[in-house]
C-alpha cells in the first residue's frame, strides 16, 4: 500500500516538475520563511511612508520660500509707523553712502532749548547711530565732547559707553550765552573713541551754528556727523586708582602729564598736588617739583585711609601747578573724582570700585580750575551703587 512521503528525501533538480501536492510539503519545513515575507512587507510600509511624509515636507518649505515678504497688501489707514517724522530729516535722503559720504561717519540726535533770562542754552544729547567701527573688534567705546566756539572754555563730556556704534548718550549741558551772541557762536560736538592709556582715536565730528536754527521753540534735530578735524593737543594727566575695601586704603599713582604748555618748559617748576575732601576736611599732599618741562613724569603713590562706610562722600581733587622764576605759582589745571564728578572722572571712579584691590589707570583732560570749584559747590551729590563685597 501507499507509504507517507519521506521528508528527508532529496528535493527535485532544478528544471524538473514537481507535482503538485508536493509544493506544501517543501514549505512545511522552512517556518522562518513565512515570518521574513511579513518582515520584509512592514518594512517596505514604513520605507514608503517616511518617502512620503519627506515628500511633503519639502514642497510646503518650498512654497514657504517663493512667498514674497515685501509684497504684502497695504491699506491706507491700516499701518502703524515705528519712527515719527521729526527724527527723519529730508537732507540724509540726498546724501551719498559711498566713500567720502557724510553716512560713514555716522549721524548725531541732538536738542536744543535757550532760555532767554537765564541766558543760557540746553543742549540735550540724545544719541548716535552708525558709527565708524575701529580697526579691531569691529567696535568702539564712544564718548561725546561738547563745546561753544569761539567761547572755547566751557566744555562738558559724556560718560564712555563700552563696545557701542550706537550709543545712547541721554545727557544735557548747558552754557552761557548772551542773545547778542547767539548769531556768531556754534556747537561743537566731538564724538571720540575712548582708549585709556593711548591717545583717543576720533570718530566724528558736528558744527552747528546757533544762528542757522530757530531757538525760539525747543528743537530735536538728527545731523550727520562729518569727518573730525586734527584734535587739538590738551592738557591731560594720567594716574592710577585702587582702592581696598577690607582695609580702606586709597591708593594713587599719579604718573604723568602731558600737553602742558610750552611755556612751562623754561625755568618753570611744576608739582602735582592731590586734595582729598573727607568729612569736611582736606587731606593734601603733592609730588616732588620737576623743572623745565612740559610732559613731567613723577610715577609716585599716595595712600590715605578711608572706611568704606565714607567712600561716596570723598573728593578727591588732582591738580597740576607751575611757577616761574618771578612769578606766583597758578593751576594749570585740575581733575575732580568721586560722587560730584561727571563724564570720565565719573567713569574712573566707578571702575575702581567695581574692579575693587586692582590699580585702574586712566588719562583725564585737566579743567579749568574755576569750574572744578564751581562744581564742587554748587553741583548736587550723587550717588553711586556699590558692588557687594
């Protein structure tokens, strides 16, 4: 009789036909076969649709693209402006941006406001835009200097913004001027990239006669800077400040002057006294003399003991002095610090106190004597925040 098929017979040479109920019996022995067929399907599945999703996502970035941001509708009435009409003068639009133009300097907002019974005007420096960057970095540390020609003895600076081409400087000033000279006087605005131990590298510069602008009304104005003409040299001091808040020492190196006027290069003495109000008493000292020269060096320190519960009460007032051979000694000059200071002095003295046990050395513009003692009665006190130590 018929015997079952033997499963460990040999399979049948290619080309030859089986039969047809031999075909489930080849299978039955191979069960993996059927699990790869179901593995290979869900994978194709998933190949296709991450295929199609991808599709997708490329044509709506596409579309995305080819939209048009600057063509949208515009309906008068409907459109809110992000600048006011008196900050845009029509003269900027006609100025050329190429090389020479006056947009590579820069430009300058600025107001103007004179007060016919004090006679005096207000100047109100708003802000810079645009400014020349320096040779590295890309940046600046600007600062502005203010002043009236040909009255050039009054002249007020801003305090230094660090790693700015567009500075916020939100400052005023005011200078005297009788109305009988408004026509012939003009403001000047230096604007000048603050270094501390080298000369400052300009950055622009303004000429606004008073007599081309209507002060009957308060004026807010935008000008394009111009390119800066050749500094003048002034008359600076250099000098270090620490100052220790665990021990109170106030230490200062005065180290040199510079631009002092030829005449002192004679038979003139020069010192360096260095006053320091505190609690209503002055605390003096001076340096050695130096003769016949105008750039004297000294490099000597002082220490004075000052608590840190008093250190926003302090003034601290450096001064150059020359005397001739027949002549009374005068100042030539001074620098005031401490909370009744402004602009640089200001500056220097809040960076020694945030950069507290470290010597902060700084070149000042020597003022005029009579307007460091008109600011030292008549300026009210400031204060300023300290860091927590």
């Amino acid at each position: 009789m018929g015997h079952p098929p033997d499963t460990h017979s040999a399979r049948t040479p290619a080309g030859a036909t089986a039969a047809p109920g031999l075909t489930p019996d080849l299978t039955t022995p191979i069960p993996w076969l059927r699990w790869a067929l179901v593995a290979a399907a869900v994978v194709a599945g998933i190949l296709l649709t991450s295929c199609l999703l991808c599709t997708v996502r490329c044509r709506r970035r596409g579309r995305r693209r080819k939209r048009p941001r600057d063509k949208e509708a515009v309906v008068p009435g409907t459109t809110e402006l992000s600048t006011t009409t008196h900050l845009v003068q029509p003269e900027l639009g006609n100025v050329a941006s190429g090389p020479g133009g006056a947009q590579q300097w820069g430009r300058l907002q600025l107001s103007l406001e004179y007060n016919s019974g004090s006679q005096e005007i207000r100047v109100g420096l708003k802000q810079a835009a645009d400014l020349r960057p320096g040779a590295l970095g890309g940046t600046a540390d600007p600062y502005a200097r203010l002043s009236l020609s040909p009255d050039a003895g009054r002249v007020h600076e801003t305090k230094v913004h660090r790693g700015t081409l567009c500075p916020v400087f939100e400052e005023t000033c005011s200078f005297h001027v009788p109305p009988a000279e408004l026509p012939r006087t003009t403001l000047r605005v230096l604007l000048l990239d603050h270094r501390r131990l080298s000369q400052h590298r300009p950055l622009g510069a303004l000429s606004l006669p008073l007599g081309s602008v209507d002060l009957q009304h308060v004026l807010e104005l935008w000008r394009p800077l111009g390119p800066p003409a050749t500094p003048e040299q002034t008359e600076e001091l250099c000098f270090s400040l620490r100052y220790v808040p665990g021990s109170g020492r106030l230490t200062v190196v005065v180290l040199e002057a510079r631009g002092l006027s030829p005449a002192l290069a004679g038979e003139s003495w020069t010192h360096l006294p260095i006053s320091m109000l505190n609690q209503r008493k002055w605390k003096r000292r001076k340096t050695s003399s130096r003769k016949g020269t105008a750039t004297p060096y000294c490099n000597e320190a002082f220490t004075c003991l000052v608590p840190f519960s008093q250190i926003q009460s302090v003034d601290l007032v450096l001064a150059v002095w020359a005397r001739g051979p027949q002549l009374q000694a005068e100042p030539v000059g001074k620098v005031l610090l401490g909370a009744w200071a402004s602009g640089q002095p200001l500056q220097h003295w809040a960076d020694m106190l945030a950069q507290a046990r470290r010597p902060v050395a700084q070149w000042h513009r020597l003022q005029p004597a009579r307007e460091v003692d008109q600011a030292l009665a008549l300026q009210s006190r400031l204060r300023l925040p300290l860091p927590g130590f």
